[in-house]
C-alpha cells in the first residue's frame, strides 16, 4: 500500500467512504496534505490513528457498561 493516496484512492483501499474521510479533513481530523487542489493522505497515519480511536472507545464503552452494572445493585 501506498503512504500516500488521494481521499478517492484511501476509500477505495481503507472501505472507508470518501464522504467520512472529507468529513474528517474538514475537521482536520485526517493527516496528510494538499498539492494544488487534491488532498493527499498519509494513509498509514490514518490507520494508526483510527486504531487508537477505537481502542479509546472501547475502554469507554467497557467502564460505561461497569458504570451500569454497579449502578443496577
């Protein structure tokens, strides 16, 4: 895989869909940078940050279940 794809090549090769990924370039939420008009993403970066993203869910979720539980005794 390429480091570097535009938004087009990163949905086709991620699953991701293109509309996400302008969704999170708009909030600056997406590495990489611009060559005249296209935006190039630094894919490997992207990967690595969306793993983090969902490993700080996750842990989210399971103290937020735990919350539930103690709360329903």
């Amino acid at each position: 895989m390429k480091t570097y794809m535009t938004i087009r090549q990163t949905a086709s090769e991620t699953g991701l869909a293109a509309g996400t990924l302008r969704a999170r370039l708009k909030r600056n939420k997406l590495p990489g940078f611009y060559a005249g008009s296209r935006y190039y993403v630094n894919v490997p970066m992207l990967m690595q940050m969306l793993d983090a993203e969902s490993r700080l869910n996750a842990s989210l979720d399971t103290a937020e279940r735990e919350r539930e539980s103690d709360n329903a005794r």
